[in-house]
C-alpha cells in the first residue's frame, strides 16, 4: 500500500493513486499574472532605469542633474506606457484567437496609442 498524506493522490475508495491533472500552459501565465499584480513595487529596477534616464539626458545636455522625484516621475510614467502597451498587445492578441503576443501585436497596441493621443 502505498504512503498517503493530507496532500497526496491517493483515492481510498478505489485504493489506487489518482493520475494528476495536467494544467494548461495559459493557466500557469493567468495564475503568475495575478501574483504579479498584487504587487506594488516597480516592475523595473530603479538603479539601471536611472542611469539610462541618466545617460539620454547626457545627450541632449551635459552635466544635467535631477532630483529623486524627477527620477520616481520618469519611472512611474514609463512603466504605466509598458504596462497600458502591453495589456493593449494582450488584448489584441485574444481577440486574434491566440494566447501569445507577437510582434505585430505590440506594433499595432502602439500605433493605436499614437493615433490616441
């Protein structure tokens, strides 16, 4: 007989091991955008995205400083544009009958957001 615990596949009333459902790939994606989302830190790590806020404004002018709320800005409105184009993309994607985003959704998602404003 084999082991059971509180957690196992056992079924006592056929005494055998239950086979274990196999789970959809677009369940196991739903499931970590979920964990995602009840997240409030950012998306993207601060030290890079400013030394890359950094670096663009060096090229338009040398030796420019900014505050740490001009950095917080620039971060808070960069990944709300990815997040709105990537859920834009996204639904573009479903309303195509696929459950993968392609190229040409992210294309459009954005054309469309530049037409928008």
């Amino acid at each position: 007989m084999p082991k059971v615990t509180a957690n196992s596949n056992y079924d006592a009333a056929e005494g055998q091991m239950r086979k274990k459902r196999k789970r959809r790939a677009a369940t196991n994606a739903l499931r970590e955008i979920k964990r995602e989302q009840k997240k409030t830190k950012h998306i993207i790590p601060t030290a890079p995205f400013n030394r890359l806020v950094a670096g663009i404004a060096n090229n338009y002018q040398e030796n420019l400083r900014f505050k740490g709320t001009a950095y917080s800005a620039f971060h808070t409105a960069a990944e709300d544009f990815i997040i709105k184009l990537f859920s834009d993309a996204n639904s573009l994607a479903i309303h195509a009958k696929r459950e993968t985003l392609q190229p040409r959704d992210l294309k459009l998602a954005y054309k469309m957001q530049q037409e928008e404003n």
